[in-house]
C-alpha cells in the first residue's frame, strides 16, 4: 500500500499519501499516445487519406526530435561524466595515464542523481532508453513515489533546473504535438461522411 505521512490539519490529524498519482498516470499514458499517433498515420496511410497520412508522420517525427533534444539535456546534466580539467592537462601532458584518468571521471553537477543512478542503474537505463524511443515524459516516473517504491523517489540537487527543464518541454509538447493533433483529429472528423 501507499505510505501515508501524518499532518495536522485545522487541530485534526490526516493522513496523506505520498504518491504524486496524476504525474504516474501522465508518464504512463504518454507512450499510448505516441502508439497511437502512430497508428493514425498507419491508417491515414491504408486508408489512403494523403493528407492526414503526411499530417501525423510530421508528428510522429516531432515526437522523436523532441525527445532526442531532451534526451541530449537530460544526458548531458545528469547522465554524462567528465574528467575535471586538472586531469586532462595532466593527460595532455603525460604525466597520467589514461587508464588511470578514467578511474578519476567525475559526474556531471547534480551529485544526488548520481547517488540515485547508481543505485538504480538498471530503472535508470530503462528509463532512458524507453524516454528516447517513446516519449520524455516518462522521466516523470522518477519522481512520481509509485506505491513508494524508492526506484520511483529519486532526487536532485539542481531540482529547480530539471523541473524547468520539464515544464519548457511540456509546453512544447503540447503546442507541437497535442495541439497539432487536435487539428488533424478535427479536419479528419470533418471528411468522415456521417454514417460511415
């Protein structure tokens, strides 16, 4: 069951879940929605309807640029390790080896991930390689405290930059895809001979 935390509310005590359930619903629905739009352009395709055909393979391709370009964001602050500057001169130099320069690789800025993704390596990977192949918004898995289980409570140092990063992302989310599906939804509904 859910872990509950106690509050104290107008001199009463309540319980309150932990688990953030409409951003678990909103990661788990995404990738329906990228099946789906997929679906459209096979039908628009059989069906030979050109226009919308072409319609929803653009969307299909937002879908994918979209989600490399935060694919690359996330990989980039979260995921990615570097060796500090100090050991590449030494490296450039050859007073260290490179063997031993790798074992001196830092990661990125956000130290907590890091903890969490070592931790988690596996969901960690999963998450990424799915996020990439269907939709981003399956990151929100990370912080959705599913059943509270602790793959799904992870934490960040630079929250305030991955939370940003989400919101820019949703909002062109929405406004290259969810809007620009409603469009094709209601020009296609529109072509449909009442009756069929």
């Amino acid at each position: 069951m859910f872990k509950r935390k106690a509050r104290i509310v107008q001199g009463q005590k309540v319980m309150i879940s932990t688990q953030n359930t409409v951003t678990a619903i909103l990661a788990l629905i995404a990738p329906l929605q990228f099946l789906a739009t997929i679906t459209q352009a096979t039908f628009c395709y059989i069906f030979k309807v050109w226009i919308h055909a072409f319609l929803a393979t653009a969307v299909v391709a937002c879908f994918m640029i979209l989600n490399i370009i935060f694919m690359c964001v996330y990989w980039r602050k979260y995921q990615s390790t570097y060796l500090p500057e100090e050991k590449t001169k030494l490296v450039r130099a050859g007073k260290l080896s490179l063997v031993e320069a790798k074992k001196k690789f830092q990661t990125n800025s956000d130290n907590e991930f890091a903890t969490y993704a070592k931790r988690h390596k596996c969901f960690s990977v999963l998450i990424t390689v799915l996020s990439l192949l269907s939709v981003f918004k399956l990151n929100k898995l990370y912080y959705s405290h599913f059943y509270s289980f602790s793959v799904f409570k992870a934490r960040w140092s630079d929250v305030k930059f991955y939370r940003k990063m989400m919101m820019w992302f949703c909002i062109a989310h929405f406004i290259t895809i969810d809007l620009f599906l409603i469009c094709i939804d209601v020009t296609g509904l529109m072509h449909i001979e009442w009756g069929n």
